[in-house]
C-alpha cells in the first residue's frame, strides 16, 4: 500500500502583506503537523500575495529559492512535510514573472516548481505564461500541478496524467461566482484520467473579487474523498491510497485504448 495524506488549506491571503500571509501559513503548518502525520500541505494559488496586485507583483515577486521559499523550507523541515504553494515567481531578468506553485520537500528543498500556462484576464498583463508540465517526483509519488485556469482545459490534466502523475494538484483563486464550473471541472479531471485531484481554492475578498472556496479531493472513481463546504478558512486532511489510480485504470482501461492518431485536431489553434 501507498498511502499518502493530503492537507488541503483554505485561507484567505491578505493583499500585498507577505510576511503576515506567510506567518498565517506556518501557522497552518504547526497546527496541521501536531495533530497528525501529514504528508503533503497545499495552500491556495497567489497565497503570499493574494490576487489583485497588479503592478505591485513586479515588486512582490521572488526568485527561487529566496526568502518565500527560504523560510517555509524550514517549516517544512520543522515538521517533515511537503509543502504546496503558490507565488509570484521572479527570473534574473527583473520584468518577468509568473504566477507559480513551488513544491518544497520535508527536507527543506525545493523539489520543483511550474508556472501557469493558461492566464486569465488581467493576469496576462503582469505574468509571463510558463510552458510546460512537469511531473514532480516526491517520497509518496509522482505529482503534477495546475493553477487555477489551467483546470478548465482537459489537455494540462491528460498530459500530466501521460507522464506519469499520480496526483494532481489544483491551487487556485477561484471566484464564488463560479463554483458550479469548479466542481464539475475537478470530478472531471478525476474521472476522466482515473487520478485523484486535490483542489484547493482560496476564500475572501480582494477589492473586486470574491472567492469560494469549496476545497476538494475527488478520487480516480470520480468520488469525493473530503471537501470543505463552507466558504471560510480552515483545512482537511485525508489519507489516500495511490495504488487506487493503477486498479482503477486496469479496471476502465481508459488509458489503455486511446487512439491518439486520430487527435490531430486537439493541437490545432481554434
């Protein structure tokens, strides 16, 4: 058996005050950790920063690694546990950014990171879309990372799941609006790769903005394994089986029999 326990944690980022957001995510950490053995911790897309910083993200975003990364490194280490997050991600060259997720291991290095390929509305005027998908390899497994928009497009998921992830894990800053989109999106990727998918979303305002929150883990038999219902902050924890992805697709052989000669049309542009 491959057992893997997730923790998936809805909070709320405050604009623009990094040390305080990163100070409520070790928090978050300790409390998670002391409870229970947890394996990997994911927080929300943008969460050092929060959503609407437009301009101010040129100021906001840090190499990897840097002090971000730097000092949940030592939380992760503190406490043996992986840890998920999303940042504003700065190269050498000072004017490009991306809005990414960076994955630290539990001994405080960084195993990856990506960069979001699929940018929504105004995000495109202060990130750069990354592109491409790797698939991370960690103690309990593979894992591969969407953020936010990316969950919409089934290719970012089926090309994960290709390369070998087990889990995929989606950080985004979903808007309340739009939850109905947001959980039929999640039992999609799930079901139709025979994968789990922990989603987390974020939760609050911004100044134009609100989020809904509604954090899941949808198992590859496209069933709910936790989820928190309320739009507030808080966290789950829970314990899967990653075994279940191969029976499941030994059972479906959904994989098995595809016919990929006949998906031309999939890569051309619309």
């Amino acid at each position: 058996m491959r057992e893997v326990t997730v923790a998936l944690v809805q909070m709320q980022p405050k604009i623009g005050e990094q040390e305080e957001n990163l100070a409520k995510m070790a928090e978050f950490v300790k409390r998670i950790c002391l409870e229970q053995k947890t394996d990997l911790i994911i927080f929300p897309e943008l969460v050092t920063t929060g959503y609407e910083c437009g301009v101010r993200f040129t100021e906001l975003a840090e190499r990897v690694p840097g002090h971000t990364v730097n000092f949940l490194a030592q939380r992760a280490s503190e406490f043996n546990v992986h840890i998920l997050f999303g940042m504003p991600l700065k190269e050498k060259v000072e004017s490009i950014i991306y809005n990414a997720a960076v994955l630290i291991g539990p001994d405080g290095e960084v195993i990856g990171d990506y960069r979001k390929v699929h940018l929504k509305g105004e995000e495109r005027m202060a990130f750069r879309p990354g592109y491409r998908y790797p698939v991370l390899e960690t103690g309990f497994g593979l894992v591969g990372i969407m953020i936010g928009w990316d969950l919409a497009f089934p290719e970012v998921a089926r090309s994960l799941t290709l390369n070998g992830a087990e889990l995929l894990c989606v950080l985004a800053n979903w808007e309340a609006k739009a939850m109905a989109e947001w959980n039929t999106y999640v039992m999609a990727r799930a079901y139709e790769n025979s994968i789990f998918v922990a989603a987390v979303n974020r939760v609050g305002e911004d100044y134009t903005y609100s989020f809904g929150g509604g954090s899941i883990v949808v198992g590859p038999d496209g069933q709910k394994r936790t989820v928190i219902d309320e739009p507030i902050e808080g966290y789950a924890v829970v314990t899967l089986e990653l075994d279940e992805v191969r029976q499941r697709r030994e059972e479906t052989q959904l994989l098995q029999w595809r016919q990929p000669e006949t998906y031309r049309a999939v890569v051309r542009r619309y």
